[in-house]
C-alpha cells in the first residue's frame, strides 16, 4: 500500500515543544542567555509515573531537576521515623 501524498500539505510543527522552548519559560531560568540555554538543551527529559522517588534524603547531589508539569512531593524523616 502506498502512503498517501501530502506533498501540498504545509508542514506540520511539533505538538510538544522543544526542550529549549520549555526551558525558556522556567521563571529562574527565564533571564540566562540564549548559550547558557542551549546548554542546559543537553539535559535528559524524563517522564515519571505518579510516585516515583527521584532521590532519597541523604544523598549526594549530582543532578538538577526542573519540574516541567505536575507536582512534586518533598517530605524529609526526622531521626525518630517521623515525615
């Protein structure tokens, strides 16, 4: 079966914006560069189920994360077991 031709078709514009475009409208981010912004364009994108831990209390820092859509839990454990 051939593919129909849409060669009289406009082309057509990504439905999900690009990571730099995304990056653009984080408010602290919102003042860096158009450099410093592509190279933070390098970052990996990651979707999430609903509960997923991103890190643990206690652990070293080695990444960033910048919450593009939806919510994020922060709760932290005193030493007596509590949240």
């Amino acid at each position: 079966m051939q593919s129909p031709d849409n060669s009289h078709l406009p082309s057509a514009s990504p439905l999900i914006p690009e990571p730099i475009d995304l990056l653009r409208n984080v408010p602290i981010l919102a003042s860096l560069d158009e450099e410093c912004l592509r190279s933070l364009n390098e970052a990996a994108r990651i979707d999430l189920p609903p509960g997923q831990v991103v890190v643990h209390q206690g652990e070293a820092c080695r990444v960033y994360w910048i919450l593009l859509l939806g919510t994020l839990r922060i709760s932290n454990v005193s030493p007596d077991g509590h949240e």
